[in-house]
C-alpha cells in the first residue's frame, strides 16, 4: 500500500473544495454581509451587480448609457427594507447635457415579461444609516439611486431567463439589455435573506 495515498486524496479533496468555493454562484462570494461602523446598522448586498446597457451610436461610436443594480438590504434594529441599489451611467460626457433619465421617465426591470417598476427612494442612503455605499460607483459621474423593491420580486428576477429594462419616455420605449449577468448573485442574496424575514 502506498504511504503517501491518504495524503494525495486529502488534498485532492482540498482542491476539489476550494475550487467550488472559487466559482460563480457561491454564497461566500456573491453576498457581503456586514455592519456599518458609523451608525451600527446591519447591510447586506451582492458583491456582483446586473448591468444594463444600450448603445448611443447617434451619439458617438461605441457609446453606451448603463444601469447597474444590485439588490441591498438595510436592517435596523429589526425594521428590515430592501432595495435596489442603482447607478444610471454613461460612457458619454452628459455635463450640461440631457440625464439618462429625465424627469417624468419610468425603468421598468422586466423579468420573463413581468413588469417590476423602478421606483426610486427619496431618502438618501446616508439617512438610512449606510454612510459609505456598499457598492463602488462604476465611475465618478455615475448617478447613486435607491428604488424601493421587496426579496419576492428581487428572487423572481434573479430566477428569469430573460432580463431587461425599459426605459419609457413621453410614450415610448427604449430598451436596456442585459450586458452584465449577476443573477447567480441575485438568487444567493434572496435564499440568503428570506429564511430570517
């Protein structure tokens, strides 16, 4: 019998383990969980966003305008919301110009059809006791937002097949694809919070 074999089936085993930790989809490494130092409220949030996008060639070569969001819980002391943490970007300089999203303009995630409205929070995230955002800003002009979601409608989006958003502006539609995918990070963040809900 061979001395070293106990050995060389325990790390095989290490290896095997550590590389399923390493690959998409794992809990420890799509959803951060942690507690803010200022305000002691407890956060929690993917460590990987979805990211819309649709091409502005009318506007430059290879331009894109993005969405990215991430679904975030805030819990404080128990009162318990969820949100969706969003940046409305550009790869054009906008300064002065046209937003992204006007006033007036509706986002709507549509999920394998279902349409799940983009309602943006009113209250700062700093308010809510998050003094640094959870997730890094995909560039310095991109524009922070909250919209207001519940775990049901973050889960189903994070199951769908098919994911989109639409942007409608004085009655017509433009549309977001899906440029990024994090869904694997969606549904971990859902099964990681709906158990102690």
């Amino acid at each position: 019998m061979n001395p070293f074999a106990p050995v060389r089936a325990g790390t095989l085993l290490l290896c095997g383990i550590l590389l399923a930790a390493a690959r998409p989809g794992i809990a420890a490494d799509d959803v951060r969980e942690y507690v803010d130092e200022t305000s002691a409220v407890n956060v929690t949030v993917t460590r990987q966003a979805l990211i819309f996008a649709r091409e502005r060639s009318d506007l430059a070569a290879n331009a894109r305008d993005y969405v990215t969001l991430a679904p975030l819980e805030i819990n404080r002391s128990g009162d318990r919301h969820c949100f969706w943490l969003g940046y409305i970007w550009s790869t054009i300089d906008r300064r002065g110009g046209e937003p992204i999203v006007a006033d007036g303009d509706q986002l709507v995630l549509l999920a394998d059809g279902r349409p799940i409205r983009l309602v943006a929070d009113p209250t700062p995230l700093a308010d809510r006791g998050v003094v640094r955002a959870p997730l890094a800003a995909p560039q310095r002009n991109a524009v922070p937002v909250l919209f207001t979601v519940d775990v049901e409608a973050i889960a189903y989006a994070g199951r769908a097949a098919e994911l989109h958003i639409e942007l409608v502006h004085a009655g017509t539609s433009e549309t977001f694809t899906l440029w990024k995918d994090a869904r694997p990070a969606v549904r971990e963040f859902a099964e990681h919070i709906e158990p102690t809900r």
